[in-house]
DNA sequence: ATCATGACCATCC
DNA sequence: AGGATGGCCATGA
C-alpha cells in the first residue's frame, strides 16, 4: 500500500486510547480532509490486514453507529471488543458516545 | 481523463 | 423513523 492518506488514518486510529472511540468525521477532520470522511472508512477496509493493526472496532460514524461491524471477521467482533473496552453497545450503537467520544485533534497537536 | 466504488455526512421527504 | 439523493474525494482499472 504506501499509501500516505491511509498511514494518517491509520496512525490516527492507533492512538485512540483503549475505552474510547471516534468518528470517521473527526480524523477525516483532523488529517485537514474534513470532506475525505469516506476515504477513512474506506482506508478502514484494510484496517484488518494493516501491519501493525489498527482498533477499527473503535471508530464509528457521527452517531456512534457500528456502521462497518459486517467488514470484520464476524460481525459480532466489533461490538465484543467494545465490550471488553468498558464501552456500551445497545442496537449497534455506542452508548454515552458522547462521553467516550475521543477527539483526534487533541493528539495530533502539530 | 473518465468511471465505478465506498466502514460517510447532511438534507429532504 | 427510515429511505432516497447529492456531495465529496481517494483509489484502481
């Protein structure tokens, strides 16, 4: 791949602390691509075969919806992980999104 | 350059 | 509430 734009989301995702979660919008956001949200879930496509991994289960879209669970190996991976993250999931959304919500931004602090 | 494909988003109905 | 539509844009053929 090489791809830089998927190395950016990638290193995104990657430091999204354990416990918390984001969008596809926010990192689209803060790589300065507000409008490339869906280059990020589709950089996500690859999530599973990128080498160092990256949580995928931990980005959602805007409303906290599990939109990619059926990408994973199994569909019911995405939310076990959360799961096991100390984060809710009712009806394949994030419960408290709001508040385990994790703002890229506040990381990327060039 | 053009077309098709999206793990999105906002808006409209 | 849920479906349809258009916009936006990287990637690959």
């Amino acid at each position: 791949m090489n791809t830089n734009f998927y190395e950016q989301v990638y290193e995104i995702v990657r430091l999204i602390p354990k416990g918390r979660v984001t969008s596809y919008g926010a990192i689209a956001k803060s790589l300065g691509a507000a409008k490339s949200s869906r280059m990020v879930g589709y950089a996500m496509r690859f999530a599973g075969m990128a080498h160092p991994k990256v949580p995928a289960h931990r980005v959602v879209n805007s409303s906290g919806l599990l939109t990619g669970k059926f990408h994973f190996e199994t569909p019911e991976m995405m939310e076990d992980l959360l799961a096991k993250e100390n984060v809710k999931v009712k009806d394949d959304k994030i419960v408290n999104f709001k508040t385990v919500f994790w703002n890229p931004m506040e990381e990327i602090t060039e």
